[in-house]
C-alpha cells in the first residue's frame, strides 16, 4: 500500500488519527468529515495515496465509483435528506484542501448552507468542438 507520512488522510486510513468509519473495503474506507458542511457530510478516500482522482489507476477508480450509491443511499436515508452532492476537488484551484483524492458526500436539505448552481457560461463558434478536440487529443 503507497503512503504519504505526512497525509493526514494517509494517517486516518492508518488508524493513527481517529475517526467515525461508516464503511470500509481492503480499498477504500468512508468516514465522517470532522468539518462538516452539514450534519451527516462523509468523506471516501482510497487506503492507497494518491493526490487526486486523474491520479488513480483505472480498477481502483471503479472500485471508489461503485461503493458511491450504496453510500449516498445511507447518507440520504440516515439525514433524512432530500438529495446529495457528490464532489470531488482536484487541485488547489478547485478547492482542495487535502492532498489524498477524496469525495464529499454531503446531504441536501432546501434550507442549508450550501448554495448552488454555480454560473454557467456560453461557447461561441466551434469553441466547444475546438476544446473537445483537445480533450479527446490529450487523452490519447
């Protein structure tokens, strides 16, 4: 198993720090965030250190990905929520605090904190089909 020393998530997985599991694989473990957002915010990360989501091998993506609605099904039903966000930040740009790729699963009620959607944008011309090349380029 990679680990980072100095990862504090590497530490959770560990046991070194303590903290709340809700569910646990030989690959992942999920857990209360300490800082919630709201009651009842989880947070999945793989027991392998790795920085963030473009970083994971293929199988181990998947592995995270499918223990996802089984987790957001406990999350909602245990809340009483009416809906979930999914989120993944990868990069400090994008709002990443934490350096070991994680989700944030967090219930949804109509009167919380958490405002959303975020403004959206236009393309003009070919941009989208422009950037779409370049995307399709870059994975190649």
């Amino acid at each position: 198993m990679s680990r980072d020393p100095d990862c504090v998530f590497c530490k959770i997985v560990a046991g070194e720090i303590p903290s709340t599991r809700v569910l646990e694989t030989d690959r992942a473990i999920a857990f209360m965030d300490v800082n919630p957002i709201v009651p009842g915010h989880v947070l999945l990360v793989p027991r392998d250190h790795h920085v963030q989501l473009a970083d994971l091998p293929d199988e181990l993506a998947a592995h995270l990905g499918s223990l996802l609605p089984r987790l957001i099904r406990g999350v909602v039903a245990a809340t009483e929520a009416l809906g979930s966000n999914v989120v993944v930040n990868g990069g400090r740009v994008a709002g990443q605090v934490v350096d070991h790729c994680h989700w944030h699963v967090i219930p949804r009620r109509s009167d919380d904190v958490i405002r959303w959607p975020w403004p959206q944008g236009v393309y003009s011309g070919d941009a989208m089909a422009q950037w779409a090349a370049e995307i399709i380029a870059a994975m190649a």
